[in-house]
C-alpha cells in the first residue's frame, strides 16, 4: 500500500473533523425542519458550520491527508 493512501486510511483527527462537520450541518438542518430561526441563531449556526469546515480545511492543508 502507498505511503500517502495509508496516512489517509489511518488518520483519525480527519475523520473526527469530518465527522464534526457532518454534526454541525445536520443538527441545522433538524433544528431548521422543527421551526424557523431567528437572524441572530441563523448566524450562530452559520458560524459554527464556518468553524467546522475551516478546522478541517486546515488539517487537511497541515497533514496532506485530504481525500
């Protein structure tokens, strides 16, 4: 197996990151299906959506390990 397709198989903090994702946008896409959000929550999840793609951009640019 190549160097490069292990590190990609074995990394633990990119699924975490990914799965966190993941997380955030399905947690708003229930919340948004139980009632509407206010400007000021629509922003809070927005954020947090922002947060969670950023952390795993950045680990993915730090590491290599993008798929």
């Amino acid at each position: 197996m190549p160097k490069i397709l292990s590190s990609i198989l074995t990394c633990i903090e990119h699924e975490r990151l990914e799965f966190e994702l993941i997380e955030v946008r399905t947690r708003g896409q229930y919340l948004t299906r139980l009632r509407s959000l206010t400007r000021q929550e629509q922003a809070v999840w927005d954020r947090r959506e922002d947060e969670a793609l950023t952390a795993l951009v950045n680990h993915d640019l730090a590491h290599g390990c993008n798929v």
